[in-house]
C-alpha cells in the first residue's frame, strides 16, 4: 500500500504523504487500531476520573484514602500498558503494509544492522528536517483533535463543575445521575477518534524514514 516508501521526497511530501495514507486507509485503521485504542481511552478516563476524584476530596478538605491513591498509581501504569500495546500493534500494522514496499538498491551493506553511533550520526545529520516534519504533522493532528476534543471538554466540566460545585458550595447544576455514563461514553469515543487521527502522524514518521535510509 505505500510503495513509495522509499522514494526521494522533501519534508512536506512526507506530511502529505503520511496525512494521505491515513485518507486511503481509513477503514482498514479504523478496523485493526479502534479495538486497541478503545481500551486503551477506556483506562485512560478511569485514571482521569479517579484522579479527579482525589483532587475534588482534596479541595473539600477531606482525607484521602490510601485504596485512592494505590487505584490511582494502578490505572497509571494500565494507561501506560494500554496504550503500549496499542502503538505496538500499530507497528506491527506498519510493517506488514511494508513487507511488499519497493526497497532502494544499496548493496549487501544495507542488510547490517546499524549500530548505535551511526544511528546517532544519521540523526543529528538530519535534525533539522526530523525535527520540522515532526512539528509540522503533530500541529496536523493536534487541530483535527481539537474539533473532537470539544465534546471531551463540554462533558468533563459539565459534571465535575457540577460534582465540585455541589461539594465546595453545597450548590449544584443537577445534572442527570446518568451524567457520569454520559461523559465516560463521550470522552471514551473523543480519545479513542483522536488515537486514530494520531496514526497520520506515525505514517508521516515513517515516510520520512523511507527518504532518510534512501539518502
């Protein structure tokens, strides 16, 4: 599928290139990445609840209980695991796609692995363009997230403002008691869409590998 890999491209090729693998293959990301990413988002709002939860007992004045603190420090390390294992299956992804990528002619060289001062080399060699190509495709995922984050954003501060309001001021803006359902459904789904559009990001990553180890 992206059999140019390996072509020469300057740094806004790779971008448009990554950005456009993610257009062309979007259901079959949708359909190897949603079921990973949803677990992954899935821990990530049970850390972000709970964490919050602490920081409002906090704000009440009231102890935190120890069985908080270890839920707390438990959800963080799944959160790291979850999402590990997303972004290693997303490698796996990638490289099958490439297995069939048309490969530059470098002479039996190219099959030693390289070793960590060349990497290093090849690296600051290339800083510059590593460095804006990467800037420029994350600022490409950052504004498609930000329309999806907006949901996140209104469920979030609807029921912990409420939750905080009630506590603080004995005052509340009564939402539903199915509220909690609502904004774990709603942020769960605006994560789980934002990790998808991160994957152009990582297309763009490895487009500008393919016009690097072509150089």
């Amino acid at each position: 599928m992206i059999d140019n890999l390996y072509a020469q491209r300057s740094y806004v090729k790779c971008i448009s290139e990554g950005y456009k693998f993610l257009a062309d293959n979007l259901m079959m990301v949708i359909k190897v990445m949603t079921p990973y990413f949803l677990i992954a988002s899935v821990m990530l709002v049970m850390f972000n609840a709970v964490n919050t939860h602490v920081n409002v007992s906090d704000m009440a004045g009231q102890d935190i209980e120890l069985w908080e603190v270890v839920v707390d420090a438990v959800l963080l390390i799944l959160v790291v695991l979850a999402f590990a294992f997303a972004y290693r299956r997303m490698y796996v992804m990638f490289k099958r796609l490439c297995a069939n990528s048309v490969k530059p002619e470098t002479g039996d060289t190219e099959k030693a692995k390289p070793s960590y001062k060349k990497m290093c080399k090849t690296f600051f060699k290339y800083f510059g363009k590593i460095v804006g190509t990467s800037l420029l495709s994350l600022f490409g995922v950052v504004v498609m997230s930000a329309v999806v984050y907006l949901p996140y954003v209104v469920a979030t501060y609807a029921y912990f403002g409420s939750v905080e309001g009630e506590v603080n001021f004995g005052d509340t803006v009564l939402i539903p008691t199915y509220g909690y359902i609502m904004m774990f459904v709603v942020c769960t789904l605006c994560y789980t869409i934002i990790n998808i559009f991160s994957v152009a990001f990582f297309a763009t990553l490895l487009f500008l590998y393919g016009d690097i180890k072509t150089r």
